[in-house]
C-alpha cells in the first residue's frame, strides 16, 4: 500500500489541475481582462475624456469594474466542476476540503484575478492616472482580488446546484466585498492624489488575512451541502 | 433545563406553545409601544438642539436595535441548525430573516428621514449607514438564497451557512461609531446619564415592545413554518382537525 500523499502535493495537484484545464478553455479565462478594458473604455466616453475629471473618479471606476469583472468569473469556480462530478470525487477523497478548496480558490485568483492586476496598470494610464501611482493602485488591486475570489468563492459554493445562479453569487458576494472595496478604493486615490496609502493598504491585507483564513471553512461547509 | 429545551424543540409541543403565547406577546408589545409613542411624542420635552425633531428617536433606535438582534438571533438558530440539525432551528432562522429584513428597511428609512433636517442630507455614505445598508442585502441575499433551493434541507442548510458568514457584520455595525469618525451620534441610550428619564423611558418601552412584537410575529411565522415542514405529520392533523 502507497503512503498517503502529503497535503501540498494534494494541494498543487488541485491546482496544477484547475490551471490546465483553465488554459484549455482560455477563451473563457480572458474573459474578465476583456471586460475590465470595456467598461474602462466606456467611462472617458460617458464621463468626458478631460484628463482632470478622469483622474478624480479613476480609483472608484478601475475599482468597480475591477469587481464587477471578477463576478462573472466566479460562475466558473465550480460550475464544470460540479456538473462532471469531479467535486463529489474531492469531497469523498478524504484530504480536508478546506485545504483543497483553498488551492481551487488559488487557481481561479491565478486565471481570473491576477490578469486583472497585470491589465490595470494599462487601465489606469487610460484613466490618466500618474505613472506614480501605478504601483499602489497594482498593490491594492493585488490585496483586493484575493479577497473578492475567497468572499466569491463561498457564494459560488452555496448557490451550487441553484439555476440562474449568476445573479444570486452577486448580490452575495457584493455585501460581504464593500469593506475591501472602500479600503482597496482609498489606497488607489490616495496614490493618484500624492499622499502615502499605508493605512488602508495595511487593512485592506488585514482583510485578506481574514478572508484566506475563514473562506475555506465556508467554502468546505457550503460545498458539502451541495454535493448532497 | 435540557428537557425543557428538547420538548419544546419538538414542533407538537412548540406549535401548542406558541399558540398560547403569542396573544400575550401581542398585548404586551401592543400596549408598550402604546405608552412608548405617547411618552415619546407627548410627555417627553423636546430637545435642546434637534427641537421636535428628535422624537423620530423613538422608532428609529428600537428598529436599528431589533435589526441586529434579530440577525444574531437568525445566525444564532442557524449555527444551532447547522450543528446539531434541529429542524426548530432552521425554521427560526427562516421565519426571523423577513423581520429582520424590515426592521432594517424601518431603521434606514427612519434615519434618512431624521437626517434631512438634522444633516441637511437624506444619506451620506457613512460607515454606520454603511454598514446598516449591509446588513439589509445580507437579509435579502439570505431569503433570496432560501428561495432558490426546491429542496427545503438544503434551503435551510445552505442558507444557514450564509447567515453564519454574515455574523461578522454586526460588530462593524455596533462599533462603526467609535472606529470611525462617523456623522451618525454615539448611543446615548445606552450610556448613563446621557438622557433625562423623561426621555429615555418611553425609549425603553418602545424597545421592549418592538423586541415583544418580534417575538409574537416570529412565533405567528413559526407556526406556519412548522405546519409546512409537518404538513404530512399525524399530530398536524389532529390538531388542525379539532
């Protein structure tokens, strides 16, 4: 008899797993970036394209549509997963569920979250955002997709199963991130505007902490509710 | 005590229980909220600097008080529901998130009116309004999960769940006035010597009632979540025979 696999090979396996057959589909997974670079697009022509005016709302829109783009990815989270029974066959393997539902989380943060904190510097430019600024506005937007992905993950787990679940993962989701989106927010228009961001920056890590630590253990319980 | 918790987490028991109470429960929120709203809007003096305007106080905070409890309570039975899978449970936590809903509805409604006059502005986007707007989605995104499930178990676990999460809201709220530079005022119920007797016993009355009423309509809400998970039960129908 073979020894049990120790925790991180379970768990890199789940994620190397989820990033190969993300790359497959990758016409799914650039998704997010497109639609950011839309409604990014869409403000200096709603708005005005006056530089001024562009870089005062700069933080809040790149923020929102950085938000509203990570949404429609969570549909994916565990969806496929979920219909080809490969779920069922991760809660029945008997590693903890919290353990291996953080590497999923990891994987859809490395197709759908990370890309949008690699287009954002492009996004903020658009929105005349200073070169200054970039590197926070990445930071926050770093901190920020990691929490909205392990927050998201949860309700993608609890509205498993449910039809037109699209529309239920949001407005689940939507309460519990506003505490991320104002300090995520803040961080972004303090840089643009000069100052120093540590202070929200640092709660907006706390909040991450706080995510990464407690998101599991929802996303186990939600996700053995609904492989019943 | 454990026996008197079981039998009354036995739905004959509880339903023949509720029935009882929930007429006492009725009269005495009813007559409260009755000596409330005349302390408060006619016995009370007006105030210092907020005149005549500040007796909105008197729905205001009871509503925002009970919009908390409320979810405590929901999250509460949830986690009992979750753990211990006592079906009571999770009907409470059903029957309360629609209250919970309106007091929450209630408590912003009444302060966006208090603060037209008082602020000069119906809303600001402040962390206490904030957060008290959270916890109205939370209550709706909880009955908008509950409703999406056919199966009733998996309503109520999935949606216990949720509730469970959502718990960490309520500190934000209690506290959002003290971390935060807030233009919502601190409470002043609660700390002593703020208020004259005059003015905070109708308060306290209201508080009572509306925590009293929420018993009765919960109890009301209990019932019927008890005849629909029992409806092919035995006892349902003898008592609803008789």
């Amino acid at each position: 008899m073979t020894a049990r696999p120790g925790l991180w090979r379970v768990g890199m396996a789940v994620y190397a797993r989820d990033l190969r057959l993300a790359f497959r589909r990758w016409e799914q997974a650039v998704q997010p970036v497109v639609f950011l670079l839309m409604v990014a697009t869409l403000f200096p022509l709603a708005l005005s394209p006056e530089a001024a005016q562009l870089r005062g709302v700069a933080a809040g829109v790149l923020w929102v549509a950085a938000l509203l783009a990570s949404l429609l990815a969570l549909e994916f989270l565990f969806r496929a997963d979920h219909e080809d029974g490969s779920l069922e066959q991760l809660v029945l393997s008997g590693h903890p569920l919290g353990w291996l539902s953080i590497f999923k989380v990891l994987a859809h943060w490395t197709i759908s979250g990370l890309p949008l904190v690699l287009v954002s510097p492009v996004v903020a430019t658009s929105l005349a955002v200073p070169a200054s600024a970039l590197a926070v506005v990445m930071l926050s937007l770093l901190l920020g997709t990691g929490v909205l992905s392990f927050v998201g993950g949860a309700a993608a787990a609890l509205t498993l199963g449910v039809k037109r679940g699209g529309v239920l993962v949001s407005v689940l989701t939507l309460p519990l991130v506003m505490p991320a989106l104002i300090f995520g927010a803040q961080a972004a228009d303090l840089a643009i505007m000069g100052e120093s961001a540590r202070g929200p920056l640092l709660l907006l890590l706390a909040l991450l902490v706080l995510s990464v630590s407690l998101a599991p253990l929802a996303i186990a319980a939600a996700l053995r509710i609904g492989v019943e | 005590m454990w026996t008197w918790f079981h039998k009354l987490a036995s739905p004959p028991h509880f339903y023949r229980i509720a029935g009882l109470t929930i007429p006492a429960f009725s009269w005495a929120a009813g007559l409260l909220v009755a000596a409330g709203l005349y302390g408060g809007l006619v016995l009370a003096p007006p105030d210092y600097q907020q005149g005549e305007g500040f007796r909105i106080f008197y729905v205001h905070v009871p509503s925002a008080i009970l919009s908390m409890f409320v979810y405590a309570t929901m999250a509460i039975a949830a986690a009992i529901g979750l753990i211990w899978r006592m079906k009571l449970a999770h009907a409470v936590a059903a029957a309360s998130a629609p209250i919970g809903a309106w007091f929450t509805a209630c408590a912003l409604a009444t302060g966006s009116i208090w603060g037209k006059p008082m602020w000069g502005t119906w809303w600001v986007g402040d962390a206490r309004l904030t957060s008290e707007l959270i916890l109205l989605f939370l209550y709706l995104g909880y009955l908008g999960l509950r409703s999406s499930f056919d199966d009733l178990q998996r309503a109520d676990r999935a949606s216990a769940v949720l509730a469970v999460i959502g718990i960490v809201n309520l500190p934000v709220i209690h506290y959002s006035v003290v971390w935060w530079n807030s233009i919502h005022q601190g409470s002043t119920l609660l700390t002593p010597g703020a208020m004259p007797i005059a003015m905070k016993w109708p308060a306290l009355c209201m508080l009572a009632g509306f925590a009293l009423f929420y018993g009765a309509v919960l109890f009301v809400r209990l019932r019927g979540e008890v005849v629909r998970r029992e409806r092919s039960a035995a006892w349902l129908r003898e008592v609803l025979v008789k």
